[in-house]
C-alpha cells in the first residue's frame, strides 16, 4: 500500500526489478533516455494505484507500443 505517494522500501525494491527486467528484455541499457521515460511513467502507474508487477508491464507494454520509434533507438 502506497502511504502518502511514498514507496517502501520492499516496494522501490520491487519497481526497480520491474524496471530492470523490462529494460533487459526490450534491449535498453542502463541510461538510455527510454529506462528514464520508462521509470517515470512506472511511477506514475504505481502512484496512481497499480501496484501489481504484471498490470505495471502490461502497462509499460502500452506505453512502449505508443513510441513512434523503438525505444532502442530513442
């Protein structure tokens, strides 16, 4: 549960995997300007109440197929 729109420490622990293992698929490296798109948009998610590791991808994936380029090759 989000206190005051603040992660726990389990909880950044938990959206730093997410983020790491859908970088790691897609083929994005560590400071790629799309890792900190998507970092931004999985905080807004999990702010806004979804908190489940498989809504937050799915909503990554909609966010992802919303670029106009490959996100390799922002």
């Amino acid at each position: 549960m989000i206190l005051q729109g603040i992660a726990d420490a389990e909880q950044l622990a938990t959206l730093t995997r997410i983020l790491d293992d859908y970088c790691e698929q897609a083929g994005i490296e560590g400071s790629h300007p799309a890792r900190e798109h998507l970092a931004r948009r999985l905080i807004a998610l999990f702010s806004g109440g979804i908190d489940s590791p498989d809504d937050i991808k799915m909503a990554l994936d909609s966010i992802s197929k919303e670029f106009h380029t490959d996100l390799r090759a922002m």
